[in-house]
C-alpha cells in the first residue's frame, strides 16, 4: 500500500523505495517498486453526481487549491 500525494496527476510514476523484488543472490536486499498511477475518470453521473462536482469545483477555485501539488 501508497499514499498517493494530493494533486498527482495520471500518468505520474511513484517510486516505493526497498518494496521490490529481492535482489538475485543478496538475501535481505530489494529492488525498488515503482507504480504508475492511472486515474479513471467517470463517465456517466447521475445530476446530483455532477451538480456535487460542481459545487467542489467552485470551492476549490475560490480556495485557491486547484491543481494544488502539496500533500
């Protein structure tokens, strides 16, 4: 398990340092994990899905927060 950081974007890779396969012939060593994030967009809202993203889109612009890379 990750956390992804607020405001990643898909395609972006993660890199999870000592979480991959272990090292040929080195017992205790491992490689590191790196995970590309991908993320699925909906396709098909009902009007309260869509009228609530609204709402969170218009805060997030009068916050300031949009696109905001800090965790």
């Amino acid at each position: 398990m990750c956390r992804i950081p607020e405001g990643t974007q898909s395609g972006s890779k993660i890199r999870l340092k000592g979480k991959g396969i272990q090292a040929m012939g080195k017992a205790g060593v491992y490689g590191d994990l790196y995970v590309t994030v991908q993320v699925q967009v909906p396709r098909n809202l009902n009007e309260e899905s869509k009228r609530s993203l609204r709402e969170l889109d218009t805060s997030t612009r009068m916050a300031g927060t949009r696109g905001s890379r800090t965790a």
